[in-house]
C-alpha cells in the first residue's frame, strides 16, 4: 500500500481468521481500527492493546447490539471511512436434517449481521459523502457446492445485496465492493467455524463424503489469509474498486465455470425464453 491517509475501520468477526489478520495488518499500516467480536476478552487478547485499536464486543443478529458498537465506533474516531463485513460461519447438510432454528440462526449473523452493520454505517457514511463497504461472501455465494445448500443460501443473499448496494450508495460516493474468497487457510473448517447436522439422515451418503473431504482440507487450502487480507486492504483505499472481487485459484475456476454454464443453458434454451413475450 502506498503512503495513504489515515482512515477509520470497522470489521465485524475480528478475534479469529481473516478478520484477525486484518485487524493487525491495519495497525500495522498506522490506521485506526474498531473491530468487534462475540467475545470482548477473546478480542482483546488476539490483538492486544495499541492506541488505534477500539475492540467491541457485538452481537450481529441482535439490532441494537450493533448499532451501539457503530455509535461507539464514531464517536471514539469520529469517522467510519470503511466497513469490512467479515463475520460468519459455514453450515452444511440438506434442509430436512437442520432445524429451522439452525437455519435462521446462520442467517442472523451471516445475512442479517451484515445488513445491521450497513443499516448503522450509512448514515455516517452518506453524511460524509464517502466510504467503502466491504462484504465478505463466499464463493458459495456465485458457485454453490452440493451439501451446502443453507451457506449458498446465506451467501448468495449477501452477493444480491451487495450488487444492489453498490448502486444504492453511488450518487453518494460511497462504494459497495462484493469479496468471493474460495478456500483459505484460516480457522473456517474448525467446529468453532462449522456447522454440521446432529441428526444426519443416511441416505445422503453423497453429502456426507462431500463434508468429510471438505474437513479432510483444514489446513491444507491453497488461499494465503495474509493475502487476502491485503487485496481487501488495497481495496479500501481504490477510488474504483470492482464490485465483485473473486480471491483464490478455485474461486477464479469455479465462477468461470459457472459463468460458461450458465451462458450455454440460456442460450440452449433462447427459444423458449423468448416465447414468453406478448
């Protein structure tokens, strides 16, 4: 990063992971850092003390839990320059072996977390007239995998939110950058990071290999966090930052992939498409 001015982060899921990695290369890089986690003490043991460093502790499902740590965050820095929506955790299995409660509660802090954050941000943000809003999705979230139906879930709402945000928030100079990381090495496949079903269902054998294959990987995924967490970085700082921003090999195959599927279907099937019309 070239010498740029200071500016005020703010970065949900910062006690673990990519979220830590970005907390301390901030810091690192003289900026000042308000970051949250479920646990104060957890946070402020992983990062320390260091005098632009704010830790706060937030529970993302819960509305007010968030605003307070946004109000807090402004009021000690006087500023939000960039929010990095980095919380959340993976959840696999077919809908019938997961609870509604399961469900619901991956949607709180992976949708609904980062939808609290912006709803608390942009007003700081508008009123200033500028800011960057980064939200960390999945590939998942472009390229779904078999066996993970309710991350995809969660994860394509933050992708179609995000690409409507960035328009939202345009004639206000604030940009909206969409983050579809593929496998890194950070903390994700650990239990703390997992969610699997309790009560399995036998039958989905094809989904249970996948998910043993996917633990198999812990410790072996080919993304660099460091990295990522400099791209992001780099990212906040861009004048015109990409709204989609695809991180790591597999990423880049899957959502090419993707793309060229999708491309033949809709062209295979132009005809009928095009029927439809009065």
């Amino acid at each position: 990063m070239q010498n740029e001015t200071k500016k005020t982060w703010f970065i949900t899921g910062a006690s673990k992971g990519l979220g830590l990695s970005l907390v301390r290369q901030l810091l690192a890089k003289g900026q000042n850092v308000a970051a949250t986690s479920r646990s104060l003490a957890q946070l402020t043991h992983a990062v320390g003390t260091h005098p632009g460093f704010l830790p706060l502790e937030a529970n993302l499902g819960d509305d007010a839990s968030v605003k307070t740590a946004v109000d807090a965050a402004h009021k000690h820095f006087s500023t939000i320059d960039v929010l990095i929506n980095n919380a959340g955790y993976g959840i696999g299995g077919s809908f019938e072996e997961l609870t509604d409660a399961e469900i619901r509660a991956a949607f709180d802090v992976n949708v609904f977390g980062t939808i609290n954050t912006i709803r608390h941000t942009l007003p700081y943000m508008r009123a200033q007239q500028s800011g960057h809003i980064i939200n960390i999705s999945s590939i998942a979230g472009f390229s779904a995998a078999l066996g993970w139906a309710p991350y995809a879930a969660t994860k394509f709402a933050v992708t179609g939110l995000t690409e409507v945000l960035a328009e939202d928030v345009k004639a206000f100079g604030i940009k909206a950058i969409l983050v579809a990381p593929g496998a890194f090495r950070t903390s994700f496949l650990t239990d703390d990071s997992l969610r699997l079903p309790e009560t399995p269902i036998a039958d989905y054998e094809e989904i249970r290999a996948v998910h043993q294959r996917y633990r198999n990987m812990d410790g072996q995924q080919a993304g660099d966090p460091e990295k990522a967490a400099e791209v992001m970085i780099a990212a906040g700082f861009e004048p015109n930052p990409p709204v989609h921003l695809f991180l790591g090999t597999d990423a880049y195959k899957r959502a090419m992939a993707k793309i060229n599927a999708i491309t033949a279907e809709i062209e295979a099937n132009k005809a009928t498409t095009l029927s439809t019309d009065y």
